[in-house]
C-alpha cells in the first residue's frame, strides 16, 4: 500500500535518510553543547545531569507521544514514528565511532545542527511519520485544525528554551535558539497544511493502517 503517493520502499529510504540527517544535527548540537526545543533538547539537557545517553533519554521521553500516535493518529504512523525514534537515538549515540570534529565553532554548530535536523524531520513529515514527540502533537493539530507545524513547533520549541535559562549561560541560550529557530524555520517555510497531500490525512485509516 502507498502513502501519499509514496512507495513502502520509498517510505523506507526516506525514513532511514530522514534520520540519519537529524542525527547528524543532534551531533552538532552536542559538540558545542548546545540545547534544542522538544524532547531532544530535553534529553540533550539532562545528559548533563544523568548517567544515561542521549539516546536512552531520547527514546524513553518519547514513549508516551508514541502511546498517542497510536490511538489519537493510526497505527502505521505510530510504529514508523517509534522506528523513526529508535534510529536517531541509536545513530547519535554511535556517530562518535565514526566521526570525531577536533575543532568546531559553535555559531557554525548551531546553524548546521538546526539546519540538519529540520531537513531530516521535513523528509519525514513528507512520508507520514515523524520523530515522535512534539512532532506527533503539532501534526495533529495541523491535521485536526489545519495550524501550521512548522509555527507550533517554533513556539513550543522556543518556549522550552527560554524555560532553560536558569541552567545554561546566555550564550549557550542565545546560541540554542538560533539553532531552533533555523530547524523551525526549515518546517514553516516548506511544510504547510494541504500543499503536499492528496487530501488524504494522518488519520485516514485508507492512509497509514494496513
């Protein structure tokens, strides 16, 4: 069956590549130590203060958006979203077996870093399936009341950052937003209620569920 148009093997490569790029942001981000909105700056946050990985917060913290996917949206998007979850946490925590940045700036970081992740969650808006986390909020308001994800995604984004400011310095602040206001800027500008569907929508059994 096809989603929106998209083959199961279409789907497939973009969710792999969808991923891979967010978790190259993540990556960023971590280097310069550099925060984000929604459940990854909270798990980039509390890395600080745990012994658990990025990945093992990441993944937990998701579980109950994974919990309304499934019965709010369809089944399919939700355990694509969980897969989606699963690989960005497992590519993060490993990049740094295979890459190691000895020099890096962190104005670059934050702009790259958010720039990566919100390309990597468009490809994945585009296939019907998402990250997890705020992303499953916003696209239901955007399917149920037709509001922008990319703006949701921004406001909530921003507001977890502001929130943050008794934990990290005003730079790091400064510089966390300009890295989420780029990944939310990627969404607005590219991912609008209506533009790339056929009508169809996330909670269209005839859409996601087999």
């Amino acid at each position: 069956m096809k989603h929106s148009g998209h083959s199961r093997k279409e789907n497939l490569i973009a969710i792999l590549t969808g991923t891979f790029i967010v978790a190259q942001g993540v990556f960023f981000l971590q280097q310069a130590q550099l925060l984000t909105g929604g459940t990854t700056g909270l798990a980039l946050l509390l890395t600080h203060f745990v012994d658990f990985s990025f990945g093992q917060l990441y993944f937990v913290m998701n579980i109950p958006f994974y919990i309304m996917a499934w019965f709010r949206m369809n089944r399919s998007f939700a355990l694509t979203s969980i897969c989606c979850g699963g690989l960005v946490s497992i590519i993060t925590d490993n990049l740094h077996r295979v890459v190691e940045i000895s020099h890096f700036d962190p104005v670059y970081c934050a702009v790259i870093g958010g720039l990566l992740m919100g390309l990597g969650m468009l490809i994945l808006f585009r296939h019907n399936t998402s990250l997890g986390g705020f992303n499953v909020l916003v696209l239901f308001l955007q399917e149920k009341f037709g509001i922008s994800a990319g703006k949701l995604q921004m406001g909530i984004d921003i507001s977890i950052l502001v929130g943050s400011f008794f934990l990290m310095t005003p730079t790091i602040l400064m510089l966390s937003l300009l890295g989420a206001v780029m990944l939310n800027l990627v969404l607005a500008m590219n991912h609008k209620p209506g533009r790339y569907n056929d009508g169809r929508t996330l909670s269209d059994p005839a859409v996601g569920d087999s």
